[in-house]
C-alpha cells in the first residue's frame, strides 16, 4: 500500500505558509510511510521528540483498482470512496529540512501522521469536486473548504501520478489541505467531516 499526498494544493493554505496565492505548475507530490497509516479511531500519539506537530485537514480518495499512465479522463474508475484525514505535520522540522534542501519525509511520515476516518462511497457525492468538508478542534471549526477550490483537480493528479506509480487497490491519495492548520496538543479532540457527515474522530494523547 502506499499513501501519496499532495503539497500546496489550495491557494489560500499556500499564501498562510508563504505570503502567496502561489499555483504550482504540476502538482506536489510526496509519500507517506505505510507505518504512518492511523485508522479505526485510533489515539495519535503526540511525539515529544519532534517539536511543533500541527493538523492539515484533507479529502482522501481510496484506489480501487490496478492503474498504470491513466487518461485523466478515465481517473473517476480508479476511486471509490472518500473521507477526510489529517496529514500531521513536524513543523519545525519540516522548516528544517527544506532550508537543508532535503526531502520533507521525516517530517511527514513519522508513524501516525496519515489519520483517515470512515470510508463514505464516493457516488454519495455528485462531484468529487464539489464536497464540502471541515475540521473541529475541541468543539471548533478550524478548517473548512470545498473540493472545488483545489488547484489540482482529483483526475487531475491521478492522472499525473500514475506517470510514475503504479497504482494498486488499496492505495491512499491525501489531497492536500486549505489554510487554517494549526498546532495539535495532548488530550485535543478533532473531528473531520464531509459535508455535515462525521467521518473522523481522533483524540491527541
């Protein structure tokens, strides 16, 4: 299994992070380690040892089939089902690291740090890009966007990706996330939803 995700993908999080409404001209693409994989409402550890770890928000699709070079056209065969996730991130660490011009793995793929929810089927939804989702911290909305307002379209990066990957059933594809991240603590409460649906539920320890 391999979980991609995808960097710098929604223009208002790319102007909190760098002071720009930036487009990148392909998409961002990075892995997550499969240890990295947080399901069935399982706890996130908070590690101690990697400093500022902060929350991003995201739509998550679920390859279903086997895929190599797929026409963007075709993409919509390659997914069935969506949730939200949160693509936890070593802050500080991952400052660190693109000063050094080094890989942002450590920063990403730390064990945890790919939380998914429930699995909605994506034909719930009359368009991928049109899904409306939010995250709460303890109670509050921290983070709210629409697929719509992605700078790469879902067929989009699949298509892309596939130049490079096999895809394979099974596969996770992190969308990238809007602005509001922020930082995470112990004994925090986060709830991601799609549309008005609950589909995560993660406590911080």
């Amino acid at each position: 299994m391999k979980i991609f995700a995808i960097g710098m993908n929604y223009a208002l999080h790319n102007k909190e992070m760098r002071g720009t409404l930036l487009k990148t001209e392909k998409p961002v693409v990075f892995l997550k380690a499969d240890s990295s994989l947080l399901k069935n409402g399982k706890p996130f550890f908070v590690p101690d040892h990697l400093g500022r770890i902060e929350y991003e928000a995201e739509v998550v699709v679920r390859i279903c089939k086997l895929g190599k070079t797929v026409p963007e056209r075709f993409a919509p065969r390659y997914y069935d089902a969506v949730t939200v996730g949160i693509d936890f991130t070593a802050r500080e660490l991952q400052r660190e690291l693109i000063k050094r011009g080094h890989p942002w793995d450590l920063a990403k793929g730390f064990d945890g740090a790919a939380c998914i929810g429930e699995w909605t089927d994506k034909n719930e939804f009359l368009d991928i890009q049109g899904i409306n989702f939010h995250l709460d911290v303890n109670g509050q909305t921290v983070q709210r966007a629409c697929t719509c307002d992605m700078l790469h379209k879902v067929d989009q990066i699949i298509a892309y990706i596939s130049q490079f990957y096999t895809l394979k059933t099974g596969d996770l594809l992190f969308t990238g996330t809007p602005a509001g991240v922020g930082p995470v603590c112990i004994d925090d409460h986060l709830e991601g939803y799609l549309e008005e649906r609950k589909v995560l539920d993660c406590y911080c320890k």
